[in-house]
C-alpha cells in the first residue's frame, strides 16, 4: 500500500479493529478516547496516539472533532521512524504543524508528490520531538540541524553557517542530512517555510509582504514565486482560495 494523510472525524459509538498498516491519529479538535492493545488513554490537545500494524485497538470519540490521520506501510524505514505503539505527548512545534497539515489537506487538489513531502517531514518531526536522539553520532548531528531549522527557519542561513554547527565541512552536511531525511538541509528549510506561509494566509490578517517577512523573505517577488513552485498558485490566489472554501463551508 502507499502511505496516506488524510482528515478524519470519528462517532460516539464504539469501534474496535486491526488493520495491516501502521496508523498515527493526530489530534486538531476535539478528542477521541482510545484502548490500543491494553493502554487506554485520549487522543487530544498535546497528546496522539501510535497504532502499530496488526494490534487492536477500540475507539470512540465525544463530541464535535477532527483529526489527522496517517497510514503507512510495513516497512523498515517507517518501523524505524514510529515510536512504540500508545499514546504519545508532542511538544508546540508539532502542533503547529499538525495544523498547517490540517489547512492543507482541506485543499482537494494536494498533488502525491506534496503529500509525500508533508508526511515524511511529520514522521521527522514527531521522531525528533518525541524521542531521544539515536546513539549514532551523525544522527545526532542531523537531529540537532533538524532541531535548529525548526526554530529558525524564518532566517537566512548558508549550508557552511549550519555545517559548523556540527563540525561537519558542507559537503559532508549534505550526505549525511539527505541519507537520513531525503532532502537537502535547505530543502527542509523551505518546506517549513511554505507550510508556515500557507498557515499564515489561511488563518491570519496579516498582508502578503509580511507573510513573506515571517516566514524570511523581503523580497516579496522572491517569496510569490517560491510559493507559486511550490503550491502551484500565487500567495494572493491560495489565500483567495482558501476564503471561498471557507465561505462555502459555514452556510
């Protein structure tokens, strides 16, 4: 199967079942009370909830809720990347993100290829956030340039500037970063970037230029047409887009 990112709300009544796939339930609104395996616990606020392939698990939610919802295959790269199955708390910079996922996923025409981009960066995420750094040295000093990008990637920063960070010339840098996460260090720089600035004219007042400052442009032609490549319409069209759909969906 391929892996799948969707938005999912759940009943009030019970269900239980397995399924051939690991599952990640990532809370937006609302909550969700679960039983995996023999943990019981609530999907919601800071916490989500790992379900690995083959184990059962019984759900049920109260209320008004919606979740993000990520399905993937057995496999070794994503064996390696889950945490242990149960409930898991995630710190603010995964919220975050889970709610820039949620923005986007409300868009009907998100292409495979963006969707990929957008899971992969959530399992980074969630690994780095939820887990202690693996004993391997140069998955250390990835994590730690993972980390720094997280909290700073509004600003201008040269592959050099983050090398040092680590005592790693760039070249070495740039193997080590793409081998573990599959994209360049400035790659991932400018996936955070375009998934804040979509969040920002979702769910903000704030004008196209300071979008574009927020999130570390001041050119604001540089900014559009990093977007437009990256989202396939303007800052001003996605925003425009976004508000009709929003308009459509409360009458």
């Amino acid at each position: 199967m391929q892996s799948r990112l969707y938005q999912r709300s759940y009943s009030r009544e019970q269900q239980a079942h397995t399924h051939e796939f690991h599952q990640l339930v990532l809370p937006v609104t609302g909550g969700l009370q679960m039983e995996i395996g023999h943990r019981c616990g609530d999907v919601s606020s800071n916490t989500l909830a790992v379900v690995h392939a083959g184990e059962t698990h019984a759900f049920a939610a109260d209320g008004d809720n919606r979740f993000v919802v990520l399905d993937l295959p057995v496999q070794p790269l994503s064996d390696e990347l889950l945490p242990d199955p149960g409930f898991v708390p995630f710190d603010a910079g995964v919220a975050h993100y889970i709610a820039c996922l949620d923005h986007q996923l409300k868009q009907s025409a998100t292409s495979p290829a963006l969707q990929q981009q957008m899971l992969t960066l959530l399992l980074q995420l969630i690994q780095t956030t939820t887990q202690p750094a693996a004993p391997g040295r140069n998955q250390q000093r990835v994590m730690k340039i993972q980390q720094w990008l997280q909290s700073h990637f509004h600003q201008t920063v040269s592959l050099a500037f983050l090398a040092d960070q680590v005592n790693w010339s760039s070249g070495q840098l740039s193997r080590q970063f793409k081998a573990l996460t599959g994209v360049s260090p400035l790659a991932y720089q400018l996936e955070l970037r375009m998934n804040h600035a979509a969040f920002l004219l979702e769910s903000s007042a704030f004008s196209i230029q300071q979008v574009a400052e927020r999130v570390g442009y001041q050119d604001l032609s540089a900014f559009s047409h990093r977007f437009r490549a990256h989202f396939g319409c303007s800052p001003s069209g996605y925003r425009q887009q976004r508000t009709s759909e929003s308009s459509v969906s409360t009458k």
